[in-house]
C-alpha cells in the first residue's frame, strides 16, 4: 500500500514538473497614439481602429473577409488616444504578415455594421516620409511594433475609399 | 459467549467483585468530530452484559463495574464504531470518544431524494453524500469548491455540471437544481446558483442525486439535484468560534507576478444553537475577505444565516430559515494574454460588482397519522445585483414559491410522495427588462416493494410554465425505475425518466449591447428536454470494501446555448443542440479500521457528442479521477486529495477567434494534489479542532473557464472553538 502511494505521488510529480500552462511567446501586435484635430462631428456614434489585409481599392475590398481587426471603441471627442492591440480587440488577432490599410473609422450607428456606407474614414496610417498614400504594415513573428500613430483631421479629412456615401 | 458460558462468567467474577467492594464506575462523553455531543449512542462493554446509551449531553456511566480489563464499544448508525481497552482498577475511569462519520457502509446512508427519507441503498439512481467535517478539514470556504471532489461532478469556474450536464454559460440557467433543505435555491432573473447563498459552517450533510430527477423537481433538476441539508438544532446550547487565515503563494511562472506582496484571505464566523423549551434557534455570521491571486478579482463578502424550529407537538412543527449576505467583487473576465496570466485586460480594470442576495423559507410539517405525513414550504428568493460598468447594469428578482408535499404510506409494501407546487417572479433590470413569470405543477410518485428484494418506483410531474405575456409551455416528465438486492450486499438498480428545463427570463428577454455586440431577446425560445438512463450495481466486497459501478446514457434535445445570428450578426439564446452523453462512473471505498485509514477513488468516463456539429460538447472533460485518502490517528488527521481532468476537448473558441481572449486556447490536464492535516484537541478534552490544508500544492496551472487560471497554490489555517 506504501509503494502504492509512493508511485502514486511520484507519477504525479513527474506529469507536473512543467507546471502546466506556460506563459506565451511576445504576441503579434502594435501599438501608438491617435491624434484627433478640430471638432468631432455630433452625428458619430462610434469610432475604431480598423485594420484590412489588402488596400481599399475597390467596394468589395471593404468586407469582413478582408478586415483582419477592430479595435475597442474610441471615447467620443477626446484630443488623443493611445492604443495596444493587445486586449483592445474587438474583432480578430493580429497575425504576423502584410497589411495593406490600417485607419481610424467612424460609424453614426449605435450597433457594428459591415456595410461600406456606414464607415467615413477619419484617419489612415501612412508609412514615415510618405503621405500620398496609405501605409503598409508589416508584422514579422513575435514582434510587436510601437508609434504606429494616425493623425485624424476632422477640418482635412483624408481620402475615402470607393463605396462610401 | 454463549449464554451458559456469560452466567458462568457473572457468577464467578461480576457478584463477587461486588461483594467485596472491588467494583468502579466507568463514565464519559461522546462527540461528533466537530465536538457536537452525540445523543443515544450504544455503550458497551464487550462479552458482558453491561451497556447504556448516552444522554442529552452526550454523557454515560457505567456503576458498579468489578475492577478488571474490559474491551469499551461505543456504536451508533452513521458513525465508525468505537473500541477501547479499559483498566478499570480505581472508583472512577473516564473517556472521551469521538465518533467518525461513515459513508462506507452503504444501506446506513439515509437521503432525502425521493422527498422523504430513505437509505441511499434503497434507491434507483446514483446519490452520493459528503459530510460536513470533509468541509472543515479542508478549510473549504464555498460549496462550489467541496462538488469539485464529489464523484461524477465537474466544475467550471461557478457552474456545477453532473455528469456532464452542463459546460459554462456565464450563469445563465443551471442543469442541477441547488436545494437548502429541500426549498429550490436559484435566481428569478438568470437562474443561476449563488454558492456564497449556502452557509456552510451549518451543514449537516450534502446529498447529490445524479441524473434528471424533473419528475419530482420539475425544470433545473435536468442533470440532476444537490440538496444541502442544514444542521439539526442540538438540544443543548452550542457556540463555534471559527476563523481561517490563508495566503498564496507566489505564482509558478516569474512573468506572473504582479503583485510585490504575498495575497491573503480570511474567513470568521461566529454561530450559536439553543433550545428553549419547544423553540430552537442557531444563527451565524461570517466575514470574509480575499484579496485574491489575481489583479482585480478581490471580493469583501458579510454572510449571516437564522433557522428556528417550533414543536407544537411531536407531530407538528414549523421551521424558518434566512440565509442571504451582502458582497462586493471586482470583475476578471478573462486574462490580458498567458504572459500575463493574472492581470485582466485594460478595460475590466475597475469594473466590480456589488449584490445581495438573500432566501427566505418556511417549513410547516404535520403527521396527520402513522400513515400520512404533510409539508408545507414557502419561499422567497431576493436577488439583486449592479455593476460599476459603462452601462451601469442592474437586476433585482423576487422569486416566490409555495410546495405542497403529502407522503402516504399506503401500506407495509406501498409508499406513495404526492405534492404541488406554485411559483411566481418578477424581474427589474435594465438588461432583462421589467418581467415576470408564474408556473404551477403537480407530481406523484410510488414506490412499492414487490418481494422484499425488489422495489419498484414510478411517477410523473406536470409543469406549466409561463415567461411574462409569452405562450405558456406545459412539460410532462415521467420516470420509472427499480432496486433489487441480488444478496444481501449486492444491489442493482436501474433508472429511465424524462427531464426538462424551462428558458430563464435571462435566456429570453436579454437586450443590451456589450463592445458594440448585440444581444437580443429570442421570444421563441423554448424549454430543453432529456432522456435519461441509468443502471447501476453497489457491492459490499468485504466488510471494509465496498464497490459502485454505474452506465448512463443522456439524450437531449433543444439544449439551449447563446448563438451567434448569421442573418444579422446578433448573438441571441436558441434552441440549437441535439446532444448525447454516454458514460460510466466506478467508485471504490474502503477501510483498515484497526489504523484508522479510508480511501475513496472515483473514474468518470464522458463521451459527449453535439449531434449537430458532430463535436464533443464544450467543457467537459472526458476522464476525471479522484482520490480522498484519510488517516487519523488517535486525535490527528491527515490526508491526501487528487484530482484529475483529461484536457476538455471543446471550449468557446469563437471568443479565441474574435480576438477577445488572446491565447485563450491554452488549456492542459488538469491535476490538483492537496495536503491536509489536523489535530482534534476534544481527544485532551479541549473543545477545539485545528486544521491546515495545502491546496495545489505542485502550484500546478490549469483553467477550468478559457483566459482563467485556477487558484495557485495556497495555504490555509482553521480553528475552531466548540462549546
């Protein structure tokens, strides 16, 4: 009976040495600061950051099998707002990989629509020294990126992808 | 001895001894092991014909006893028998015994299923009891974590499953019906069990009936019934002091370490019990306070608990109960990552929970004969919660009911529980709405002895349930089932019956929008069903082994589970899953009373399947095993607890998906190893017991619940003052 329990609790020991959940490797991801300049328009209900695999070049471009993240939502009128993707989601994981338009959006719904219409684009991440056109994020393996900021000019809004209203 | 040989012995040594004035009095006290005195207790002393029972106070003496050796037997149903050798060579010896609780021997066992009293060997279905001093020695401090080491029972975070009747539902609805003596003890609004509600320094015992028992329960007792049966009233007064002091400690992994001190948790409770006269009275309060081993997970908690019992006569007395507290919590809904794996993410941060909840029973009971038995039981339970969220959420539910339950023993071989029962709640919230429910039913059971080896039972339970300005639903649950005692300590049994749980207020009428998600109201939603099937065999192997095996089979239809609406992306509670649990349970017990040492070993076998998806059905672990080991030598005890789950197949992998529980996937066997010690100080004729427990004591990190890792491992320290 004593040997029993001796290898019992030694059989025990031995599927326990690694301790069970490990904590993970550094998740994918970024982070930065938005910027919000002029007035907030009174009709937005919401505002996310948004992040698509392949740029918004056409209206079909704009569907949820291309939107890879949705941020939580962004307080209405504040001045400025640092971001994380971690644990900020409300929609997808990032993935290490290529991304071809990350922006800030805003809805005048109370509820998440998928619908082109229903989005104006306050805000797009451009790649530094080049402001012509949207950025493209990479994201290597176990990597998180930092200052990914976007600029939001209410009184210059940027130029909206095709299906909007 | 036989009888001329037992003369002899008087003759030759006992009238003699008197004579000569060489005769003393052996005189003492029996308690239970949490000091109770223990009323009526056999006192013997072996090949003699000498004996006597204990009184009021548990006390006993034996006069003009001839000095000598003599072999002290103290027995009582319920309790491990007492032997010790006594020199009696002066006026007066004296002895302290303390009787241990058994539940080995299986036809001593009496339970409440069946809504009155019977041996849990005379059943047709699983049960199992587990007593209040396994409660104590582990310093448990919430009943949902005692069901973790009960046979056949898993436990996700707070929503207890039997047999895998349940998976994790964030509270909404419950599969086991929770009864405090009888009386149903589940929220009107969501419908979900509050551990905290039961006071559990006042237990007597805990029955679990495994299976659907609707058709004596009605909606809830779909997977089966957890009665919580509160202690009996002593006849003398009895004051317990309690307080437990424990800590955690630092977590496995560096990375986890958040916090630069050591977090701490304490429990105090005071409870006192009376007579007066035909009147008795016990109440308690308790304090606790945890600061918990994760960030923003603490809670603050007062408790307090009355129950009064007034005889009219000796066949009819009324009793009142109030059990309810007032607590505060902080919110962890699920960790930041597995790197950081006892912080909530940013936006739980702050978020706490205040609520109070109290129930509210009365138990009138009257026997009109020898035959016939009356109860009347009346209830309220208040609940009322609200949260520091965005949206400031809030609920306050009345739930009322009124049973009526009649037992008839229609003669020697025929028993017969009849009963009806009324109900009617009511809901404000700004999430469920402002609703209210009614429902009436009526039931009737069986039960007869065929041939003395065989007992037979049948019975049925209509149910009308009705959700605010909804169509009513009607349910029809019937069973049948049998016992037959093959030998005198071989018995088999076998269970068919139908059960049914009716949709919670909560389940229909949600509306809120949480992270920019809609939940709507599903005013469709109807009640779930089962099938449920049961054989079973307990055999006393030996005296000191006894063996309990058992297959089941449960099919259910309309399994309600929140679904995500692809129409429009809404999530909503729907009737979506055709589900089937097949499995088997073994369980082993036995004892080497000479050394004073039990041991308890329980395999669970699960295969669960959702018909519909052709998958296992979340959160249920295929495999569970658990051993108890107990040795208690002279005033101490030790034991040794281990539990094991195979990892769950299945969890909410949508939330992992949706990027709301990062690296929520991460999920391994579960196996709990804990040490306990004790000394009970009634043994030097000290009215105190002093408890240590080590829980998860390899620090092994698992989750029940995706995103939260279970208590690391902690210590804990429990006196307890009787007197």
């Amino acid at each position: 009976m004593k040997n029993l329990l001796k290898y019992l609790l030694l059989a025990i020991v031995l599927w326990n040495c690694d301790g069970g959940i490990q904590p993970g490797l550094q998740e994918p991801g970024f982070s930065g600061t938005i910027y919000f300049i002029g007035e907030w328009p009174d009709s937005v209900k919401r505002t996310h950051i948004v992040l698509f695999e392949k740029p918004l070049l056409d209206t079909t471009d704009f569907s949820a099998e291309n939107l890879k993240y949705v941020s939580n939502e962004i307080p209405y009128g504040v001045n400025e707002y640092k971001y994380t993707t971690e644990n900020n989601s409300l929609f997808g994981v990032i993935k290490p990989g290529e991304y071809g338009y990350l922006a800030v959006a805003q809805s005048t719904l109370e509820t998440i629509s998928l619908k082109r219409e229903d989005w104006t684009i306050a805000g797009i991440y451009f790649n530094p020294g080049d402001s012509t056109k949207p950025g493209r994020l990479i994201i290597p393996e176990n990597t998180f990126l930092h200052n990914i900021n976007i600029t939001c000019d209410f009184n210059h809004p940027p130029v909206q992808p095709p299906g909007g209203k | 001895m036989r009888k001329p040989v037992k003369i002899l012995f008087g003759f030759f040594f006992i009238i003699p001894a008197i004579i000569f004035g060489q005769a003393g009095t052996i005189e003492g006290k029996v308690t239970d092991e949490t000091g109770i005195p223990l009323v009526g207790v056999n006192i013997l002393l072996k090949n003699t014909n000498r004996g006597t029972a204990t009184d009021l106070q548990g006390n006993f003496e034996l006069r003009n006893i001839p000095y000598g050796n003599y072999t002290l037997v103290a027995s009582m149903v319920g309790y491990k028998k007492f032997t010790k050798n006594i020199g009696l060579n002066k006026d007066k010896v004296s002895v302290k015994i303390i009787l241990r609780e058994t539940t080995l021997k299986f036809n001593e066992v009496v339970v409440t299923a069946g809504k009155h009293r019977q041996k849990i060997s005379d059943l047709p279905v699983s049960a199992s009891v587990i007593s209040p001093y396994f409660i104590s020695k582990k310093n448990f401090i919430k009943l949902d974590d005692v069901l973790r080491y009960a046979p056949g029972v898993n436990v996700t975070l707070d929503q207890v499953s039997i047999r895998g009747s349940s998976g994790y539902s964030r509270g909404a609805g419950t599969r086991v019906l929770v009864a405090i003596d009888g009386i149903p003890a589940f929220t009107g609004d969501t419908g979900e069990i509050i551990w905290e509600l039961v006071p559990i320094s006042d237990l007597n015992r805990i029955e679990i009936i495994k299976g659907a028992a609707s058709s004596l329960y009605g909606s809830s007792a779909i997977g089966g019934v957890i009665n919580i049966i509160t202690k009996n009233i002593p006849q003398k007064p009895v004051t317990m002091i309690k307080t437990q002091v424990g800590a955690y400690d630092k977590p496995f992994h560096k990375e986890w370490d958040w916090s630069d001190k050591y977090r701490t948790f304490n429990n105090f409770t005071v409870s006192h019990s009376n007579k007066f006269d035909n009147l008795g009275i016990a109440f308690s309060v308790t304090r606790y306070e945890d600061m918990s081993y994760r960030m923003n997970d603490w809670q603050n908690r007062f408790s307090g608990y009355f129950k009064s019992l007034y005889k009219f006569s000796d066949s009819v007395s009324l009793s009142f109960m109030a059990t309810g507290f007032y607590r505060d919590k902080a919110t962890f809904d699920y960790w930041k990552n597995s790197r950081e794996a006892l912080i909530p993410s940013q936006n739980q941060i702050g978020n706490e929970v205040h609520s109070e909840r109290f129930l509210f029973g009365s138990i009138y009971k009257n026997k009109i004969s020898q035959r016939l038995n009356l109860s009347l039981k009346s209830s309220l339970y208040r609940s009322f919660w609200k949260d520091k969220s965005e949206s400031r959420n809030f609920s306050g539910s009345n739930q009322y009911r009124l049973e009526l339950l009649a037992n008839y023993k229609f003669h020697k071989n025929l028993f017969l529980v009849g009963g009806s029962e009324i109900t009617y709640g009511t809901v404000n919230s700004n999430i469920f709405g402002n609703k209210h429910s009614n429902g009436f039913a009526f039931y009737a059971q069986a039960e007869y002895n065929l041939t003395g080896k065989l007992k037979l039972s049948g019975g049925a339970r209509f149910d009308y349930n009705k959700l605010h300005d909804l169509n009513p639903e009607y349910s029809f649950s019937p069973k049948i089932g049998f016992n037959y005692k093959l030998e005198s300590q071989t018995i088999l049994r076998g269970n068919l019956t139908k059960g049914f749980r009716a949709p919670t207020l909560a389940e229909t009428f949600t509306s809120t929008i949480t992270s920019g998600i809609k939940v709507k109201p599903n005013p469709e939603l109807k009640s779930e069903t089962n099938y449920n099937f049961e054989i079973g065999i307990n055999k006393q192997l030996t005296e000191n082994i006894n063996l309990d095996l058992a297959v089941f089979n449960n099919e259910f239809f309309d399994m309600i589970e929140p679904a995500i609406d692809i129409t429009d992306g809404e999530v909503t509670f729907n009737n979506v899953t055709r589900a089937r649990i097949t499995g088997a349970e073994v369980t082993g017990k036995f004892e080497i009373p000479d050394i004073n040492f039990t041991a308890g070993i329980n395999y669970t076998l699960l295969l669960t399947e959702d018909l519909n998806k052709n998958k296992a059905l979340k959160y249920r672990p295929k495999h569970s095993v658990n051993i108890q080991t107990d040795y208690t030598p002279g005033g101490f005890t030790f034991g040794i607890d281990f539990r094991y789950w195979s990892r769950v197949e299945e969890i909410d992998i949508e939330l992992v998906d949706l990027g709301l529980v990062p690296n929520g996937d991460a999920r391994v066997p579960v196996y709990v190893l804990d040490l306990r010690t004790g000394y009970n100080f009634f043994t030097l004729g000290l009215p105190a017991n002093l408890f240590l427990a080590l829980n998860n004591v390899l620090n092994y990190n698992y989750v029940e619940m995706i995103g939260n890792i279970s208590p690391i491992r902690n210590i804990s320290l429990n006196l307890e003052i009787i007197f």
